[in-house]
C-alpha cells in the first residue's frame, strides 16, 4: 500500500485510519484507498491530508509520505487553464456555507500536466462547517487518445470525401453547362464516373456509421442461418467475373460443419474485406479455409472459423499488433484504413475473436471463429 506517515499537525496513517467519516463512500465500505482506480486525496478539518492513495501518487507523482500532513493546497497545487490558484479560487474551508461540491474540470499540476479534478466537501450539517475534503482525480491521457483519435477519423474521412465529392460536382457541372456539346459516349463516362464517385461517398458513409456503432456498443447482429461456404462462393464468383482467373482461389471446406447463425450482410462485410486486402496486397492463391471448430463463446461447444492467406509479402512482424487499428493501411497506401477495424468489431459483435498472422506460404494470415450462436429454442 502507497501510503506514509508524517508527524505534522492533524496527519493520520491511512493504514490505521480512524472511523470513517461521513460521505466516505471507500471507507464506509470497507474499501482500501489504493484498491481505487481514480486518485483520491481527503483533506481533514484542518486542511491536512490525511489520504493519498496510490492512484493520486501515480497521477501526479507526488509521494504518499511526502504529501499526508501537508496543507492540501501545498501537497495538491492545482492551477486552472488561465494560470490562477484553484484552492485559493474556491477556499473550500471559508467559501459559501452551503456549497458540497466542485463539478469535475480540467486542472493543471506543476509542469502544466492536465488532470479532470472534482471535490466534495463533507459536513456534518447543511450549513455547518466542512470537516472533510474529498478530491478525485482522474488522468485525461486516455481522454485524450480518444479526442486525438476522433480528430483523425474525422480528417481521415473528409479527405477521402472531397475527392469522389468533387468529381461529382464538376461533372455534373460541365453536363448541366455543355450537355450538347458532348457525344452519347462521353456522356456515358462522365455520368459512370459519378455514379461510382456517390458509391464510394456511400461505403464511406457506411463505415463512419458502424465505427460509431462499434465505439458505443451499439452495432446489432441480426441471427439468421448463414451458409458461409456459399456466402465465400459467391465473393469468389464476383472477383472471376471482375477478371481475377478462377485459379487464384482455393476454397476448401471441411464437413460437416455446424449450423451457424450470425448477421448476413456483416457477415458478407468481413469476407468482402478480408478477400479484397488478399487480392489487392497479396499474391499468388488465395487459399479460403472453412473448418469446424471450438466455440470462442463460454457455454457454446460448436463454431465455425474461416482462414484467408495469400502468399504474397505478408505483414511484418512488427506490424502485427497494429493491423486492427483505426487507419492501418499496411505497406501499400490507399483506402481509409478502416476496413480491418470495423472487420474485428463485427466479429467481436457476434461474440467472435480474430488474428492474423503468417501463412505457411509466407503470406498474410487472417482467421475469424465464430460461434455457431444458435437461437435458444434449437437447443431444447
């Protein structure tokens, strides 16, 4: 436990602490200081600290021993964004009579580190006066990943945006102004063009609206029963009939595999995207392996796992635990780097795992287990 002792006036070793004091919550429950994963510092009547857990030392890398026994405002001296003295702004011990708490805010420690800080002030009456502060602080570094990273999905999309977006504007443009000065055939090209331009704004659209999904733990898995073997088939049709010879791919399916249930059209997504960074990035056969295996899922025997390797390159190693971030686009630039992202959500949607790793033909290896996610009732 991080915690020390001082001899200054009203310091109390937190590893033998007196009752606990009303609006304790930690204390009340018998819950020690350092098993919280915020920081916690409690000030006493008196304005000394008399509680600074291990969290608080992490945070602001003050040591236990050197802040209990300090005047709150010596061991915790916080600043807000326009450089004033937060103690001194607030006075929590000779301010309003009734106040009870500080809403969390942004604070600055000493060398400009951000920290969110949020305070009650414990009174035995309404009115009376403040026999405990109890401050929480929490890190905003995680916070502030997920600004960071919210800020380059948004620039990451608006630029993929503008380009099919402006396409579409001038040629629409150049139509509405000159549609008689054009051939039949030269009509037929631009207006291909933007029709393809407004399906990429629309897969684009697609993808920012399952990240967000995926993010709030909304995305919905609509069960049906799903034939992956045929649902690979027709994938493998689609790139023949789009030119790719019919013996890059190789799809082998072991039998019997087990009824699975899962979402079609995600499930379609997964393989559409997995199939296409093999064609796009790899080389040589694209080997499709369906089998029967462990359920992933606690509970569930039955699953189905399904392997897509090339054997181009392959993804160094180095690279490995990157492929599923946000942005990832590997050696070859292109696209939003998204697709693997949202491809690990809708699998772990389905309560499902995914890696990826090296073929045995030195490619790249992805493979997905799913379990079979039976309804209920075909149990019984």
């Amino acid at each position: 436990m991080s915690v020390g002792t001082s001899s200054a006036p009203g310091a109390r070793d937190v590893r033998h602490p007196p009752a606990p004091p009303a609006g304790d919550p930690a204390a009340e429950l018998g819950i020690d200081p350092d098993d919280l994963p915020d920081g916690l510092v409690v000030a006493d009547e008196h304005g000394h600290v008399v509680c600074f857990n291990a969290a608080a030392e992490r945070i602001t890398a003050v040591r236990a021993a050197d802040a209990l026994g300090q005047r709150l405002e010596k061991a915790l001296p916080l600043e807000d964004l326009d450089g004033r003295r937060w103690w001194q702004l607030t006075d929590p011990y000779g301010g309003l009579a009734i106040r009870v708490r500080q809403p969390e805010r942004n604070l600055l420690l000493p060398g400009g580190r951000e920290v969110l800080v949020s305070a009650r002030y414990v009174r035995t009456e309404p009115t009376g006066p403040v026999r405990r502060v109890v401050v929480c602080l929490r890190d905003t570094e995680a916070r502030r990943r997920t600004e960071r990273s919210h800020a380059e999905l948004i620039a990451t999309v608006a630029h993929e945006l503008r380009s099919p977006l402006t396409s579409v504007k001038g040629f629409t443009a150049t139509l509405l102004a000159k549609w008689e000065r054009f051939t039949d055939d030269q009509k037929r090209l631009m207006l291909e063009t933007v029709d393809a331009d407004a399906d990429r704004v629309t897969r684009l659209i697609a993808e920012l609206l399952d990240i967000s999904r995926i993010d709030s733990g909304r995305l919905e898995v609509r069960r049906q029963p799903v034939d992956i073997g045929a649902a690979v088939g027709r994938h493998i049709q689609a790139y023949v009939a789009a030119g790719q010879p019919a013996d890059r791919f190789l799809l082998r399916i072991e039998q019997p595999l087990p009824d699975l249930w899962a979402d079609p059209d995600k499930i379609d997504q997964v393989l559409s995207n997995l199939l296409e960074n093999a064609v796009r990035h790899g080389e040589g056969t694209v080997t499709i392996d369906i089998t029967a295996t462990a359920s992933p899922r606690e509970g569930e025997e039955a699953g189905t796992s399904v392997t897509v390797s090339d054997e181009g390159p392959g993804i160094p190693e180095e690279s490995m635990n990157r492929v599923f971030t946000r942005f990832w686009r590997g050696s070859k630039r292109g696209g939003t780097g998204l697709g693997l992202y949202i491809v690990k959500g809708i699998v772990e949607a389905h309560g499902g795992t995914i890696t990826v790793g090296r073929a045995p033909q030195g490619g790249a290896e992805f493979r997905f287990t799913l379990p079979v996610g039976a309804p209920a009732y075909l149990a019984q």
